[in-house]
C-alpha cells in the first residue's frame, strides 16, 4: 500500500467511526427524552390523585356555606411540551395515542381550573373531577397494561370509573 491508499483508508475509517459517534450520541440523547416524558407520566399519577382529593374536598365544602376551598393546582406537562415532538417518531403508534391520551386530559384538566368562575362552579369541578379521573386511570392503565386500548376494553374498570364520577357528581348535588 502507498502513502496514498493509507491515508485514504484513514481518512474513511475516521469518517465512518465520527458517523457511528454522532448517530449513538442521537440515540442516547433520544432515549433520555423519552425517560424524562416517562418519568413525567409517573408523576402525573400522583399529580392526579393530588387533585382528586382536593376536587372532592372542594366539592363538599361548597355544602358547608361561605368559606374558603382548596382548589388544586394545574398538572405540569412542560417536559412533554418541550420534548414529545423530538421523541414522538421513536415511539409506537399505540404509545404516542396513549400519550397524547393522557395529556388531553391534562389540557383539559388545566382549562378547567383557568377559566373564569361564571355561576356554576360545582358543575365545573365535577367536570374536572372527571377529567382527571380518566387521566388518572389512563396514566395508571399505560404503566400496568402497557397500552389504554385495554382500558377501553375492560368493561369492569369503565363501569368503576363511570360510578365514581356519579358519586362525584350526586355528592355535588347536581
């Protein structure tokens, strides 16, 4: 081999090896985005379940007459703003639907606690109570089954689901 063919040799395999380094470094930074949008959704469970105690608390103490409530905090979904567009395409279709499942209910969930008190403020924390609900039970199901699609099919856990927000829901007198 001559000077040439060496270097040329060298210059690829460089080439190459820098190529391989980059497109791991991608992966690795890929795979802890999408362990941060989990770690997220675990938090969402007791975010969740944080809520719907105090929804419930609130719910009761509007019976009770003139007097403050706790009104919960909106669910933090700044990890899934910043980083799902990034990690969407290396998720499945199921797991990107249960997602984006998931954070509807968060939407949803903060509109409710960001719009202004017109009137009907029971009506209005019933529907929160039952957004977050099924965000709860939708985060839960994701973790445990590994896809909601199971949820939609277990009749049982929707029946409970439905009861509680009738308990909810008769307990605000509505």
């Amino acid at each position: 081999m001559n000077k040439f063919e060496i270097a040329m040799i060298t210059l690829f395999t460089g080439f190459v090896l820098g190529q391989m380094v980059d497109w791991l470094k991608y992966i690795w930074v890929i795979k802890h985005k999408e362990a941060a949008i989990r770690a997220e959704l675990e938090d969402l469970i007791d975010d969740f379940q944080h809520s719907l105690t105090r929804l419930k608390q609130a719910i009761v103490e509007l019976d009770d007459g003139p007097r403050a409530y706790y009104m919960p905090k909106s669910i933090s979904s700044k990890i899934y703003d910043a980083l799902y567009a990034e990690v969407a395409p290396f998720l499945t279709r199921e797991e990107r639907r249960e997602i984006n499942t998931i954070y509807e209910h968060v939407k949803n969930f903060n509109e409710g606690l960001s719009r202004p008190i017109q009137g009907k403020l029971k009506a209005r924390l019933v529907e929160m109570y039952a957004d977050c609900k099924w965000g709860h039970e939708c985060t839960i199901s994701f973790f445990e089954k590994g896809n909601i699609i199971k949820l939609r099919d277990n009749e049982d856990k929707i029946s409970e689901v439905n009861k509680d927000i009738q308990d909810v829901t008769r307990l605000a007198g509505l």
